[in-house]
C-alpha cells in the first residue's frame, strides 16, 4: 500500500512539473538610497507656538535639512523615531507618532495628561512637535533625540 501510495506521489510530481523556455531577462531595478540623520532638540530650543496654556498651544522645533529634497517629499518615505534613555543599557527608538499617557498626584488629586510627539516635513526642512492634551505648556520640554529614516 506504502509503494502504490508512494508511486502516485512520484507520478503528480512528474506530471505537474515542467520546464519551459527561459523567459527574457527582467529590468534592472532601481537602487534604493537612504540617509539616517539624528536630531537633538536641547530642553531650552523648543519653541512654544501660541500662548502658555492656551487651548492649541504647542511645542516646535524646526531644524534646516538640504538632505530632504523635492524628490525625497514626492517619491521618497520618511520614518521617525524617538529616542528614549539614550545611552542607557535601557535605550529604545519608538516610532513616531508617540503618545506617552502620564499621571501624578498631587494635593490628593489625580491630574492626567499625554505627551504626544509627531513630526513634518518638506523639501529643506522637517521639524519636530510636542503636544500636552491638557494644554499645560507651562512646563517646557525636555531635551529629545530623534532619529529620521529617508528612502528615495
């Protein structure tokens, strides 16, 4: 039974396999170009846009970039990271967008709030955002490294 149930198998394989001619050669592809480029943005250079403590105020800053170019903005593909515990054995990158839920108590009172870090981008710049959902700009930033990936 194990010879004819083996027989059927090696017969399949030799019917349903085939070799025909071998079909023009393909395009050459295009190469692919990347740029990795760290930012760090120091505690006292982040910019508050609007007023502190007003509702839409917001952290921002802007760093000149001649490595992203028109062709990197309408073909290419930009990736961001965060780059957290920099230095440390406990470093990590987490992509951007990020959103960082935090809480404290204080005076018995739960106050709860998310940082939110985002970035844009066009040809000869690409600045970096960071939003409180409670609008508490009064207290600035800290110092943040980024990291940009470029495909074109």
């Amino acid at each position: 039974m194990k010879k004819i149930g083996l027989l059927i198998c090696v017969l399949a394989m030799a019917l349903t396999s085939c070799e025909g001619p071998m079909g023009p050669p393909g395009r050459d592809g295009e190469a692919l170009n990347w740029k990795i480029v760290y930012y760090t943005v120091k505690a006292g250079d982040w910019k508050l846009l609007g007023k502190k403590d007003a509702l839409g105020s917001h952290f921002m800053y802007e760093f000149k970039e001649d490595a992203l170019t028109k062709t990197i903005y309408k073909d290419g593909k930009i990736v961001g990271y965060l780059i957290q515990d920099e230095g440390k054995s406990s470093e990590v990158q987490t992509p951007l967008p990020y959103t960082i839920p935090l809480g404290k108590e204080a005076n018995g009172k739960t106050e709860l709030w998310s940082e939110i870090y985002t970035f844009d981008f066009m040809p000869g710049s690409i600045a970096f955002h960071l939003f409180y959902s409670d609008f508490y700009t009064g207290n600035p930033p800290p110092t943040c490294t980024f990291r940009i990936v470029m495909n074109w």
